[in-house]
C-alpha cells in the first residue's frame, strides 16, 4: 500500500469505528446510570450518557494498531518510536484519568496530581519541548530543567483546556477534530508520518463522533474523551512539529489550537482577578457569553468551528503549505460570514 494511504486508512477505519461504537457505548451507559444530569452550568435539560469518549478511546487506538500491524508506521529510529509510544500510551492514561473522573467524581487536585504524573512520563519517552523562540534570538534550546516543566505545561494545559471548552454539544469534537485535521496536513508537509498517522486517527474519531454529539446531542464524550483529544492533540504538536527547529514551526502547535489556548488563559485571568479559583468552574467561557447574548446552540458552535478552522488556516500559510494563502482567504471569508450571522442573530435578540 502506498504511505499516502495509511493515513486515510487511520482516519476512516477510527471514523467507522466510533460511528458503530458509539451507540453501543450509549445503550450500556444508559443502563448502568452513567449519565449527566442537567445542572447550573449545564445546557443540557435532560440526562445524557458521559462515557462517550470510550468510542474515541477505542476508533483511534483501533485505527493506530491496524496501521502498525500492516506496517503503515515503517522502521522507525529508536527516538521516534519512544515519542510514538510516549503519545500513545500517554493518552491511554489521561483516557484513565478522565473515565475515573467521569465515574467517581475527582477531585480537581487528584486529577491535576495524576496529569502531571502522565505529562512527565510522556516527557521521558521524548515528547519534549526542545525549543523555544525568543525575541531577537531565535531558536534557543532548552536544558532538560527547563524543557520538562514547559513540556508538562503544554500538554496539561491542553488537555484541560480541550475540557474546559466541552460546555455545548459538538464544540470539543468540532474544534478537536478540525486542529487533528491541520496537524495531519502540516506533519505531513514536515515529513513527519508517524505523528501525522495519529492525527489522522485522532481526526476521525473525533469527526465521527459528531455524528451522534452534534446538537442535539444523544451522549457526551465526557472527560474520559476530553483529556485523551487534548493530550493527544498536545502530544502530536511536540512530535510532529515543535521537533522542527524552523522557528516558524515551533510557533505552529500554539497557532491551530489558539482557540481553546486563548479562551482558558482569558478564563483563568478573570478568575483570579475575582479572587476565585481557577479549578472553579464559572460561565465565562466564549461559549457561555454568546448563549448569554441569546445565540443559538448551534449557530456558536459553528462560529467557533469556523474560528478554529481560521487559526488552522494560518498556520497552513506560515508553514508554507501549498495554497496555503488560498485557504487562509477562504477560511477568512467563512469566519466573515459567521461572525456576520453571529451580529445579526444577536442584534436580532437584543430588539425582541
């Protein structure tokens, strides 16, 4: 089989598996009472299975072990495939850690706790943050003192704040799905398959999830599949591309997951400038103000589809992907007629 095509292979082999999974996964969740109740901070109004994420888990790691048994990852150096396995079994423990979460309540602490523990495993296998672009004087490397603590930042914060976004149906996997789709194509232009491989296992699973997620949503992907797409999505960013020492590429990760980047920084601040905790939860998140400003679910979560796919463009064009220009204009007319739509429904709103 060409190399080309283990990548489709992943993404449609994960996309099928969640599409048949997922029901299951619903019938059995339904039965043992694993569902989210409707709440303050809650859109939803009646109960809806949380443990959705299982058929992520599954369709990506499924996808992944076909690919490697047909051969789709090829000889890798030994460097490469401990950063592979450190990706990968990394996000089977944050996979863990979000279904312990999602079955027995933990605590924001314990949960920290064990993240941090998985992020500097990850970090000995090699998914390190090697680089660092410093005004004025580039690429600087990192001692291992430094790139430790940065590297579990990364990958902690990104998992949470692929989290923190899941508030509407469809936005995790959404803005989830279209980063994993970008990191495929940038990797790829990289010359880095391996990483490009579980993007697009990634990509699919979380695309085919919105089959069933996509309002209204007939189950959530809960924590369990939150924190393994944002440590995955994390993970793939260090090995695909921040292992470049192009400056550009370094930036790259930051740029196609500016989106959930930007909204957590911005909820946090405003947290603790109110003296409050960070690790409370509040409705001060993007989602939370447009559906404040009477939007409809879904008109958000396309808005901020779109904002991800604007972002992902960019870094399309900075990385010099082919019509990568052409792309950035095109997602830049979709996100002008979004935020468009976004004026007029609100204007719409504020004269009833």
């Amino acid at each position: 089989m060409p190399p080309q095509l283990y990548h489709l292979v992943a993404f449609l082999v994960s996309a099928f598996v969640v599409l048949w999974t997922t029901p299951v996964v619903n019938k059995i969740g339904l039965q043992k009472g694993l569902v989210d109740l409707p709440g303050e901070r809650k859109v939803h109004k009646h109960p809806i299975v949380r443990v959705g994420g299982i058929s992520i888990f599954a369709g990506t790691i499924i996808a992944l072990l076909i690919v490697w048994g047909t051969g789709g990852f090829g000889t890798l150096s030994a460097d490469k495939s401990s950063e592979i396995w450190g990706v990968t079994v990394g996000g089977l423990g944050f996979f863990l850690i979000g279904l312990a979460d999602d079955l027995f309540s933990l605590s924001p602490f314990t949960r920290l706790f064990m993240q941090i523990i998985i992020a500097s495993w990850a970090w000995h296998f090699g998914v390190q943050i090697d680089f660092l672009t410093v005004p004025f004087a580039g690429l600087v490397t990192l001692p291992d003192s430094i790139s430790w603590p940065i590297t579990v930042i990364w990958l902690v914060g990104m998992t949470n704040a692929i989290n923190w976004i899941d508030g509407l149906d469809g936005l995790a996997a959404g803005v989830s799905g279209i980063g994993a789709v970008v990191m495929l194509i940038v990797s790829l232009f990289m010359n880095q398959p391996a990483a490009a491989l579980i993007a697009a296992a990634l990509a699919g699973g979380a695309l085919g999830f919105l089959r069933y997620n996509f309002n209204p949503a007939q189950i959530f992907m809960g924590d369990g599949g939150a924190y393994f797409m944002g440590f995955t999505l994390a993970g793939v960013g260090v090995i695909g591309l921040v292992k470049s020492t192009a400056v550009t590429a370094v930036l790259l990760p930051y740029l196609i997951l500016a989106v959930p980047i930007v909204d957590m920084s911005a909820v946090i601040v405003q947290r603790l400038l109110r003296g409050s905790s960070p690790f409370i939860g509040d409705k001060f998140h993007l989602h939370h103000r447009l559906l404040q400003a009477g939007l409809p679910q879904r008109l958000i979560v396309l808005f901020i589809y779109a904002l991800t796919l604007w972002v992902g463009s960019l870094a399309l064009a900075l990385a010099k992907v082919p019509s990568g220009l052409a792309y950035a204009f095109g997602a830049t007319l979709l996100l002008g007629y979004t935020s468009w739509q976004v004026w007029r429904s609100s204007r719409v709103r504020g004269e009833e």
